[in-house]
C-alpha cells in the first residue's frame, strides 16, 4: 500500500506541472523560503509536518466526516479539499495537496491505520525537501524545466499520467473491495 501510494502520489506531481506552472514563480519562491534548510527545517517538513497533518486530516476530519456525510467516498474528498486549502502558499499548492490528500484518504481508509498514510506523506515530503536542496533555482521543482519540455518530457508526462490513472483506479477499487468485505 506504501509503495502504490508513492507511486501514484509521485505520478500525479508529473501530471499537475502544466496547472502548477500557471502560477507565478513567487508563490514557488515562498514556499522555498518558508520549508527552508537545515536540519530544523528537514525535521519539520519531514517528520512533525506529516504526522500532525495526517493525525488532523485523516485521524480527525476524515473520520469525521465520515460518520457527519455518511459516505466514505465524499469524506475523502471532502478532507483532502480541506487538506489543500491548508497548505501554504495556498493557491499553487491546492491541486497538489488536493490529489495528495485523495491518495492519503484511500490508502488510510484502506489500511485502517493512520501510519500508511503517515509513511507515504514522510516519503512525499522527504522527496519534495530533497529536490528543493538539490534544485533551488527551480522552485516549481518542475520536470518540464529540467528537460526543456520537449518530447522527452511529454513521453514522461504520458507515462506519468497512465500511471497515475492506474494508481486512482487500483485504490479506488482496492477501496470498494475492501467496503463489501466489512459489509458482508
């Protein structure tokens, strides 16, 4: 479950550039400069960010809405729409912590527990932290940028969104599997 969720959440950070790029660099910029270096900053992005989050979002207010909506499926999306908009800065980050918090929803409703979720957010993190030190004169952390958006990058692109489409499908079917077993 681990290894589908990066996978799928890794793909769908491909998949999101092109709406990413629409925003400008500053927003990218701030968010470069909020996370920032060191190893306060690794701790934060890396470790306490990702359980806090997902004790709020998954453990709380997917749980939540759950019992309030009645239905699984809208209290995931509900919780990762709250999960985007709590991001910051907020605009750029929405898609992707929107998607982000979908994957997260399934794979702890799926798992029933908080620490697949809790991994896969540590992994997503430790990934986006890594290729900010590495990169920082691309702050979208684009591929796009890094391949000159040619045909190389539209192949991966492609790829990248097969995958992701897959991934969404795979967990919303484990998902449902997973619903008819507790209800037979």
């Amino acid at each position: 479950m681990i290894a589908l969720g990066i996978v799928v959440i890794t793909a769908a950070g491909v998949v999101l550039e092109p709406v990413l790029a629409l925003f400008p660099d500053h927003y990218w910029e701030q968010l470069n400069d909020v996370i920032g270096t060191g190893v306060l900053a690794f701790l934060t992005t890396v470790v306490f960010v990702p359980l806090i989050e997902e004790a709020i979002f998954r453990a709380g207010i997917l749980r939540l809405s759950v019992r309030l909506l009645g239905s699984e499926f809208w209290a995931i999306v509900v919780s990762a729409l709250l999960f985007g908009f709590a991001h910051y800065p907020i605009w750029p980050q929405v898609p992707n912590a929107f998607v982000g918090g979908l994957i997260l929803g399934y794979t702890y409703r799926i798992s029933h527990t908080i620490w697949v979720p809790v991994a896969i957010h540590v992994l997503n993190n430790l990934l986006a932290w890594g290729t900010m030190q590495l990169f920082p004169e691309n702050p979208m952390m684009d591929f796009r940028t890094l391949l000159g958006g040619g045909g190389v990058y539209w192949l991966l692109w492609t790829v990248c969104a097969a995958v992701f489409a897959w991934g969404m499908w795979k967990l919303h079917n484990i998902f449902n599997a997973c619903a008819l077993e507790v209800k037979i």
